[in-house]
C-alpha cells in the first residue's frame, strides 16, 4: 500500500480526492481577466455608460479543459457570489448551461428557462420575451453557454441563423445588458463571424499542447497526480522527452484528457497493489480505449511518429 491510500479509507476516496484536485491551466490567468473585464463593464451599465462588448467566445478542442476552467474562473470570482435581496434570499448573478445536442434557437430558450425553474413550452417570441424579462428580474447578468457547437449542427441556413439572431438580441438588448461567456470546440466560431456578434465579443483560444514547447507542463501534470497524489514512483522511461510527445500526440494535446488519463493510469496501478508507474501502463490504457494492436500503439509502438492517429 503506498502512502497516498493510507490518507484515505480507501480507493474510492482517493479516486473521488484526486479528481477533484485542481490543476491551474495556462489560459486560467486570462480567463480571470476575462471575467473582471465582464464584471467592470457591468458596473459601467450600472452607472449608465457600458461597451457594447459583452461577449466573450472561448474556443477548444475537445478535452482542452476550457470547460474545468470556466467554472472554477465563474466560482472563484467574488464579484460573481450569489447576492442577498431585501428578503434574504439568496439569489445567482450568472447561469450556466450545457447546451443539448437538440440545439434549435426554441430547444436553447426553453432549455434556459428549464433551467430557472420556469414554464418552458409555448411559442418561442414570447418564451425568449420571457426569459429575458426572466433574467432581469431575478439579476441574472452573465449567461455562460457550454457547448455551443451543437447550435452549429443546425440542419438549414435559416435554423443557425435563428441561433445567431437569438444570440445578438441576448448581447444587443437595451432594457437588461445580459453579459456572455460563450464556450466549444472551433466550429462555434461560424457564430462569431455574424457581423453584429464579432463587434459584440472578444475571443480567448485553448491551443493544443505540443512537444517539447510543453514538456514543463506535462512533466507537472505526471508529477501532481502520479507522485504527489497518488505517491506512485515514476519509471525512468517517463521523465524523457520521448514520452511527453508520445503522450501529446496520443491525446491530440488535450490538457484535460491527459489531466484524466494520468488520473485513470495511476488508480489501475494502485488498484493492482503496484507502487511504480511504467509507460506499459499508458499503452494498456491506450489499448483498452482505442482498440488498436501493438503496432498502432503510440506509447510502445518504435515508429510512433509515423501512426496516423
């Protein structure tokens, strides 16, 4: 038994412990600012002079993280804490939803009035009048829309442009100055280019980590969750330079995906009684993920850089 299981009453809460573990990202710094921003433009409505940029797009891969940090940048914001009204209840200044794969302009307004707890059928002019008036009344000013390239799946041209029209009367309206944070992988970025919308946001990217640009963070990510959470040793062969880039090009150099996958790799090792981890670790893993032979295996495989993945 290593060290790290003697902290908790067993596997499980260790498991549950690591997870929720926060690594920093490198785009936590600017999505902070982000917010601050935000929240310094809704003061300046407050006092009757804001810019009319009040959206914000942050755009990721799959696995990129942006999701983890968006909420940890909303929950850690002090200016963004629910707020007390003259009745002392306690009530939210932002929502955050995950968009659904049924992404039509009436699923998103229905969905967010679901959301507050509301009535949620009905024709949708009156359904977005309502959610709006919604907002206002209850001080919800920032809307954070997680996911939002399932609205881009939209099967017409007229279907996605009810979603950018919804969008930019949400960013444009003049009786509440709902701010957004509007977050997916790049196709979201075909909403952004609506001309109304682009004057009315900014955009922060999640770039893919490379080798060996960053090998520093990679070698954090094995050291916080494999040796200082889970108290495992680290074979020699995963401190070179050759496994971070094996590790990159495995997970499309997602941060998230690694941060999960160093996670995963390191539980089925301690589950097994073992106290070192090895790189044959990360190509059983890969394996049982991927389905592919020895030979495809981008952690053992001798021609790695070779494998289309």
């Amino acid at each position: 038994m290593t060290k790290a299981l003697e902290k908790y009453p067993d596997l499980r809460a260790l498991r549950v412990a690591v997870r929720k573990m926060y690594i920093k990202n490198s785009k936590d710094d600017s999505l902070d600012e982000m917010l601050a921003e935000l929240v310094e433009n809704k003061k300046d409505f407050d006092e009757g002079a804001g810019s009319p940029r009040r959206g914000f797009f942050v755009i990721g891969q799959s696995g990129s993280g942006k999701s983890w940090s968006i909420r940890r940048a909303l929950a850690s914001n002090p200016d963004l804490q629910p707020r007390v009204n003259e009745y002392g209840e306690l009530l939210p200044q932002y929502l955050s939803l995950k968009v659904g794969n049924k992404a039509a302009s009436i699923n998103l307004v229905s969905d967010l009035l679901k959301a507050m707890g509301l009535p949620h059928d009905g024709k949708e002019k009156k359904m977005t009048d309502e959610l709006m008036n919604q907002f206002k009344q209850r001080g919800i000013w920032l809307l954070h829309l997680d996911e939002l390239q399932h609205t881009v799946r939209s099967n017409t041209t007229k279907a996605f442009e009810a979603i950018q029209d919804l969008l930019k009367g949400m960013l444009d309206n003049e009786e509440w100055p709902l701010h957004m944070v509007l977050s997916g992988v790049d196709r979201i970025k075909q909403i952004q280019l609506e001309l109304q919308i682009d004057r009315r946001s900014e955009c922060l990217t999640f770039y893919p980590m490379t080798s060996p640009a960053n090998n520093d963070r990679i070698q954090e990510l094995m050291t916080k969750i494999a040796v200082e959470a889970c108290d495992l040793e680290l074979d020699d062969k995963l401190k070179t330079e050759e496994f971070y880039e094996r590790l990159c090009m495995a997970k499309n150099g997602a941060w998230g995906t690694m941060i999960e996958t160093i996670q995963s790799v390191s539980f089925a090792a301690l589950k097994r009684g073992r106290k070192k981890l090895k790189i044959t670790d990360f190509a059983q893993d890969y394996e049982a993920t991927k389905g592919c032979p020895v030979s495809e295996n981008l952690f053992v495989a001798p021609n790695f850089r070779d494998i289309d993945c």
